[in-house]
C-alpha cells in the first residue's frame, strides 16, 4: 500500500468487511478485514479510528487463532503502533509491549 491511495484502498477493505462480516462473522478473514482498514486510517494519521480497528482485530483473531498465532501478532503490532503514534507509551509498558 506504498503507492498513497489510502482512502480508495479504505473503502474497498469496508466494502469486503461489509460482505464478509455477515457471512462470517468473527472469522480471520474479517479479522484480516479490519487490519487493512487500520492499516489504511494509519496511514492518513487517522490514529483513533485505526486503533479502535486494530484493536477489534486483535480480539477477533485472539478468540478465533489465539494470542500466539502470528496473525494475531500482526494486530498486536498495529495496536502498539498506534499507540506510540498517539504517545501513549505508559499504557504500552503497562501491558508489557515496552
């Protein structure tokens, strides 16, 4: 997603949440949904809106794969990405990921 076309790839990761949340509901792939939603709000320095999705992300895929599942990594590194982009390092140290 280096190429800057953020809000088109934001829409299309809400249109494929809009298909498969329905038809899934708490799976991996809606997990992997929302990720890439996070990721894209990330990136336009969206950081509430990102984190909020990291975060649904990271509890869907702890209760679908576990928390040691490395896709469930990849949501644990987007919430702590966040986190320090909002300065909220006292709550990442407090959670053990600093």
């Amino acid at each position: 997603m280096g190429c800057g076309r953020y809000e088109e790839a934001e829409q299309l990761f809400l249109r494929a949440l809009g298909i498969a949340e329905p038809l899934l509901g708490k799976h991996p792939k809606t997990a992997r949904y929302i990720e890439g939603l996070g990721q894209c709000q990330a990136a336009r320095a969206n950081y509430k809106e990102a984190l909020a999705n990291f975060q649904r992300s990271l509890i869907m895929r702890d209760e679908t794969l576990g928390m040691e599942h490395s896709e469930t990594a990849l949501s644990i590194s987007g919430t702590a990405t966040v986190l320090l982009a909002l300065g909220h390092v006292s709550v990442l140290i407090e959670i053990g990921l600093l």
